[in-house]
C-alpha cells in the first residue's frame, strides 16, 4: 500500500467519514449509497437516496457489510466493498453468471470507489490490498470479482468502472475464469488463511 494512505473498516465509528464521502459525490451513480450489491439493491420504485442511505447504516449497524475505507490524511477518499455471497447477492449479469453451475466463492469484492479528485492515484489498490488483507485475517478461500475489461474497448468513464478495471485485479493474482458480459469478467484468485504460531505445549 502507498505511505499516503491509511485503511479502516466501515463500522460506526466510520460512518460519519463514509457519509461525507458519499455527500459529497451526490449519493454516488444516482444515490445508491453503495447499496447495489447488497440484498435490497438499487432501482425499485420508492427507493431513494435516502432509503438507501438509512438502508446502508442498518448494514453497518447490524454488522452485515465488510468494506474498506481509504484515507489520506484524515479524509475517506475512497473504499473497497467485499463479503460472502450472502451478504452481496446482487452481481450483474446474474443469469449469464448462474448459467455456469460454478461452485459459490466464499467471497466477493463488489463496487470500488474512488473520490474524483482522487483517481488515478493508487486508492483502488490500496482498498483492494487492504480487503484481501481482511480475507485472509477471516479465514481466505476462493475470492471472485467482476471488473471491465479496458483493453480493446474506449475509455471509459468511472461510473462504468465500478466493479473496477480488469488489469486491477491481476495485480493481486486474479485470473479470468469466465466472460459473463461483454466486457464484465468473473476473476478468482484464492486466499490462504492467515498463519497462526501453535504454541508447544
């Protein structure tokens, strides 16, 4: 990770920086708090910035989101959202994903963000760095994520990055295992679990 930056976990005592950070991109993509991959999702009638927002604090309240927040200095500037399948249902393109009777992860790496001002400086891998670090601390195991491919396409503008660029995730180890899209991957890698010293008894 770059001396920059500092990593925390979205729990209650981070909230208030999660928030800020959210404000201050215009509830992110249209108010979705970050709320797409988790089992209410984005998009139904009546659900506004404000209901995922109420949503995502009843996550964090209740313990049932794990997602990294990057500082620099004392400002969340980005963040990295992973957990299990249970936890992060919703993944585009579900149905060509399903089609593959692929054995379940035990983990995902849903939606990744970076503040505007700070992109293209190092905070997606610092978030990714610091996610898989907490996967491994939690026991590891097989670990999918589903970026874009950028290579032979046009660029393309964050929002269409949000589950991050394919060329991320090979840097960690993650090896394409099967095109679910036009230009969305399924990429796993697989995580040991943090070593422990037994002591002699």
């Amino acid at each position: 990770m770059e001396d920059r930056f500092t990593t925390r976990l979205l729990d209650a005592r981070t909230w208030p920086d999660f928030a800020a950070l959210v404000e201050a991109s215009n509830g992110v993509w249209g108010g979705c708090w970050c709320m797409g991959f988790h089992p209410e999702g984005v998009g139904r009638p009546g659900q506004t910035a404000e209901v995922n927002r109420a949503a995502k604090q009843a996550h964090v309240r209740a313990g049932t989101v794990h997602q990294i927040l990057v500082y620099e200095g004392t400002d969340c500037v980005g963040w990295c959202q992973f957990g299990s399948p249970a936890e992060l249902p919703n993944i585009q393109n579900l149905r060509a994903y399903e089609a593959a009777g692929a054995p379940a992860p035990a983990w995902r790496i849903g939606c990744i963000f970076t503040a505007s001002k700070r992109r293209e400086q190092g905070v997606a891998r610092a978030a990714v760095a610091a996610a898989l670090e907490e996967i491994r601390k939690a026991g590891g195991g097989v670990v999918e994520a589903y970026p874009e491919q950028t290579a032979d396409r046009k660029p393309q503008r964050g929002a269409y990055l949000h589950t991050g660029p394919e060329e991320l995730y090979t840097q960690f180890g993650f090896v394409r295992d099967r095109r679910i899209a036009k230009w969305r991957w399924v990429m796993r890698t697989e995580i040991r679990a943090e070593e422990r010293a037994v002591e002699q008894l």
